[in-house]
C-alpha cells in the first residue's frame, strides 16, 4: 500500500469518527438528523448582510457535505454566485439544529447522477421522476447543483 492510500484511509477513517481527537464540524446529534430529515431549511445573505427566509430544500448528505439543487433564477443560486456563499442552514424545520457553510455551483456530473438516485431512495417524488437532480438539466444550465460545507462550529 502506498503512503499515499494510507494517507487516504485514516482521513476517512478519521472524518467516520474512528479515530479520536478527528475534528467534525457539526456535532453527532446533527449529523444523525441529517441521515433522517426530508428536508433542510436554508437561509443566503442579503447585499444588506441580512438573513433572507429560510427556504425548504430537498438534499442529500454525504461524506460531511451538503448537496442539494435550485432554479438558476432563485434568490439563493444568485447570491452564492454573486459571492455570498455563507449559508445557515436549518435541519428538519426552521427551529431544526441550525448551522451555517459555504456553499459553491458545481457542475461534477457523477455527483449530480448520485443525487439522483439518493434522491430516489430518499423521496417519493423523485422516485417517480419528479424534482429529481439529473445531469442534463444542471450541463444545460437549467437547474444549479449546490455543495454546502459546514463551518467547523467552535
């Protein structure tokens, strides 16, 4: 085994939680509602520094990020374009456990196609088509695929 795939193991094993002392940056109690929770609550700033509303998002959540896509013309995939990409970001309700992140548009289109079929398994909706992320649509520049990750909380 190279140094290099070493390397590569004990970081996952260390974002996993199985080497003490890794830091996370949300606590476990997060971290196990997100695996459960239907939908996010997601909050971009305003050219005033203010909190926008927090909007209802389907995601998907992986290896320590958030995933998740808009409408090019939304509030929130303008502002992280226009370089407000700090968000706040509420688990399961708007009273959820809340966090904030930083969020980039990008176009990886195996990320995109797991998107698809997390969000398959995941709501209904999707399963039988519908407000399910598909490659096509994010190449095309109909829809943005979203990445949030979490600040590390002090």
């Amino acid at each position: 085994m190279s140094t290099f795939s070493a390397l590569l193991i004990l970081l996952k094993l260390g974002l996993a939680g199985f080497i003490p002392g890794m830091v996370h940056a949300l606590d476990e109690s997060t971290i196990a509602q997100l695996h459960t929770a239907k939908e996010i609550y997601v909050s971009t700033k305003r050219k005033s520094g203010e909190w926008g509303s927090a909007a209802p998002v389907w995601f998907w959540y992986t290896d320590e990020v958030i995933y998740s896509t808009a409408s090019p013309n939304s509030y929130k995939a303008k502002r992280i374009l226009d370089g407000r990409n700090t968000v706040r970001i509420a688990v399961g309700s708007r009273d959820g456990p809340t966090f904030t992140g930083t969020a980039e548009i990008f176009t990886d289109a195996t990320i995109v196609a797991r998107m698809g079929e997390s969000y398959n398994n995941k709501y209904w909706l999707a399963w039988l088509g519908f407000a399910r992320p598909r490659v096509s649509r994010v190449e095309s520049g109909k829809t943005v695929a979203i990445k949030v990750t979490p600040d590390v909380q002090e």
